[in-house]
C-alpha cells in the first residue's frame, strides 16, 4: 500500500531553472547596457565558460556525488557540510564565480576583470532575489498532504538547498523530513540516500513513490532502491534507452488522478 511520496525540490517543486534564468537575464542585461553586447551572447558564453571551469576543479567529482551544477556554484558559498568538498569549495567559488564571467566577457571582446568581477557578484543578489514554485505546487501539497505522508528529498549543497527554502516558508511544513544530498553525504541516483529516506519514515520501497524531474538522479535512484517513480517531464526531455521510469507526467496536477488510480488498481 502506497503511504508517502517523495518530491524532489528543484524544477519539481520550485522552478529552478527560472529563477537562474531570470538572474541571468537581469546580469546581461546591465553588461549589455554598459558595453552594447547582445545580453544573450553573453548568458551563453558564461554558461559554456562556467561548465568547463566548473569540470577542471579537483572537485568536480564531489559536485558530480553530491548533485550541485555549475550554476549553483556562481552564486553559493558552500558555508555549511562537513565534507572534504564542501571545504575546498569554499575557497574555489569566489575565483569561479569571477573567472566565468571575466571569461564570458572576453569571448565577446571585453577584457575587464574588474567588470567581470563585479558581475560574478550582482548574479548571486539577482539569483537571491527570485524564489518561483509552480503555479499548481502548493495546491497539488494541499490535495496530497490529506492521504499521503511526504518528503523532501533534494540534490545540492545543504546552506543552498536550506536558503531556498527559507525563501518559501510555506513549503516546508508539508513534508515530515527533509533529506539534502549534502548532508547525508551522497546524492541521488545513489540508492543509498532513498534507503536513508525510506529508514527516516520507517517504509518499506514499495510504500513510497519518488517525484522528480531528472530521470537520471530522480528515476535512476529510486529504481535502484526499489522503489516506484513519477517522472515529471514539463518540457518534453528525450526518453532514454536504459532508465524507464514507470510513470510519467508534464503537470504536477496530473499526479493526484494518478495516485487515485493506482489506488483503485490495487484494491480491485
């Protein structure tokens, strides 16, 4: 019997990929504004700029485990974890952060690390600024929190995740744990840190079903632990050959019906 359900937080829940966009948008702009570059040439060129630094760092296999991408590292400070990783990421990211953007800048025939510098540190405030959820999240929690127990089971680095929820105060009471992949040490696909989570709420695999966007950490993982999944695929992302979730959907508000019906399934 299915009792609880685990959600991932980015671009499952909160919409991530907006807010970074958004920050990005607002960063451009003003180097448009000041040096009459296209604001998107720009947005490209540190993205490309900031995914190969991001890879050349000795903690780029850390990032990998723990599931923070290249652009949670230009606007995180890593202050909390334990971890070895966390450490040196500390001191890696205020380089990053300025070296992808000076970068970026260059590609466009502008050589100012002064400027480049001062954009690497307006991303961050402009990134802070933005907290988007899906229009159908809390109402979706609302219809769900009544028959299921949930949980918060997310990738990232534990002072990032828990600043984003601090920006959504109403999101976190719904759910009776909330997992970070820093804190525990690995993240998602690794089967391990779903266990964890199942341990947490004293269920079995087959009495929770894991929500996610990422079919690669999300699906992957709560397959390898054994446990059901609910793809989420808002954009139409490519299928792939190995990892098959076992149900998917491009809405959140599709999954209540969806629960409902498998609820009728099991009982007749």
């Amino acid at each position: 019997m299915l009792k609880a359900i685990f959600f991932d937080l980015d671009d499952t829940l909160l919409w991530d990929a907006k807010c970074v966009q958004e920050a990005f948008e607002a960063t451009c702009q003003e180097a448009a504004e000041k040096y009459g570059i296209n604001p998107k040439e720009l947005e490209e060129a540190v993205r490309k700029e900031a995914r190969q630094l991001y890879a050349s760092y000795e903690t780029y296999p850390f990032t990998q485990m723990i599931g923070i991408n290249p652009f949670e590292g230009l606007w995180g400070d890593f202050r909390e974890g334990e971890l070895e990783g966390f450490k040196k990421l500390r001191t890696i990211a205020p380089a990053y952060r300025k070296q992808a953007w000076t970068a970026g800048l260059k590609a466009l025939g502008i050589d100012n690390p002064d400027y480049g510098h001062y954009l690497a540190e307006r991303f961050p405030a402009e990134r802070r600024k933005r907290s988007i959820v899906y229009d159908e999240t809390f109402e979706v929690l609302d219809e769900l929190k009544e028959n299921y127990r949930l949980l918060l089971l997310t990738n990232g680095s534990p002072d990032l995740q828990r600043e984003k929820l601090s920006t959504l105060p109403d999101l976190t009471p719904y759910f009776e744990h909330i997992v970070i992949s820093g804190d525990f040490g690995k993240g998602k696909p690794d089967p391990s840190i779903f266990e964890h989570a199942l341990n947490l709420m004293a269920l079995v695999p087959d009495e929770a079903i894991m929500v996610g966007d990422n079919l690669m950490t999300d699906i992957l993982g709560s397959s390898r632990a054994g446990m059901k999944n609910v793809w989420i695929n808002r954009n139409g992302k490519p299928h792939h050959p190995e990892v098959i979730p076992d149900f998917e959907i491009k809405s959140l508000t599709e999954l209540p019906p969806l629960l409902q019906r498998l609820s009728r399934e099991k009982h007749d």
